[in-house]
C-alpha cells in the first residue's frame, strides 16, 4: 500500500441490539467492526463514533460488550461519544417514534436525553476504556460545556473524529 497519511477512516459504532432496532440497511456492527480491523491493518488511521449511545435497558451490558469488540479486533485512534439526540424535524419526519422516549430534555435546536443519564452513560464509559484499555484518547460530540466540565475534560484539548 502506498503512504495515505492524508486518509482517516471513522466508523459510527453502536450496541449491537441498538443497531438491529434502529439502524435499518446500515451494515452490521460485525462488518463495520472487521472493516475497521482490516483498514487498521493496512496502517489507516481508524476512528471510532459511539454514537448515538441509546440508553435502552442493559445499556450498561450492551456498550461493554461493544467496546471488548472493537478492541479485540483492533486499537482505534481516537473515540468520540455522543448521545441520542433529536432535531425537531428528524423527530417530525421519523416513522418509528420508539426512540423517542429517551429524549426528555428541551434543547435550543431539538431533545435530548437528560444531563444526569447522559453523565452516567459517558462517566461509565470512559471509565471502562481508561480501567480495562488504559484507553484515554475519547471525545464528546455535541455536548454542552455544563457536561465537559463535569467529566473533567477540557474541551479546547480534546480532539473529535471531526478534526484533523
């Protein structure tokens, strides 16, 4: 392969159950995955999106076994997480409302799911990729400075797949 250090490949990952129920026609998070390792392999640099985290029953179980998949196939080089997240008009325009019950906060631009969720969900997260992969290269996507404050992080030092 010749140098590509011009390339950067970003895959949106969700729990398995998640994708199934929500992400019609998309490949499957297997497929996606083993792409990923293949380009990984080839000496692309890989980006991984959770995103949008779902908090379904079990969330907890499905996202930590996502998250031993995408390491037992390969190391990305930088995660970003992002929530569920609805424009007024996606919501307006959407034949399945069902995910609609797990937003329940008012935002300037549509709903979201609530600060405290949103906070367990990434806080567990984040705290799994650092305890188990010594893993710390993670981002936030459309989230509010109230939520980057609270974990800690600093948004001008933390890089999304979105930039170089």
């Amino acid at each position: 392969i010749n140098p590509h250090n011009r390339a950067i490949m970003s895959f949106s990952l969700n729990a398995d159950d998640v994708a199934r129920k929500w992400e019609k026609g998309a490949p499957s998070v297997d497929r996606r995955i083993e792409a990923g390792r293949k380009l990984s392999q080839a000496g692309y640099e890989v980006r991984i999106r959770i995103d949008p985290i779902v908090p379904v029953p079990d969330w907890r179980k499905y996202y930590t076994n996502l998250i031993a998949q995408i390491f037992t196939n390969f190391m990305p080089e930088r995660i970003t997480l992002g929530s569920l997240r609805g424009l007024q008009s996606t919501i307006n325009g959407s034949t399945d409302k069902s995910w609609l019950q797990y937003l329940n906060e008012n935002s300037n631009w549509g709903k979201k799911v609530d600060f405290k969720t949103r906070y367990e969900i990434y806080a567990t997260i984040i705290n799994l990729l650092r305890d188990s992969y010594n893993y710390r290269d993670v981002a936030l996507c459309k989230e509010t400075l109230a939520m980057w404050g609270r974990l800690g992080m600093d948004y001008k030092k933390i890089k999304c797949n979105c930039v170089w």
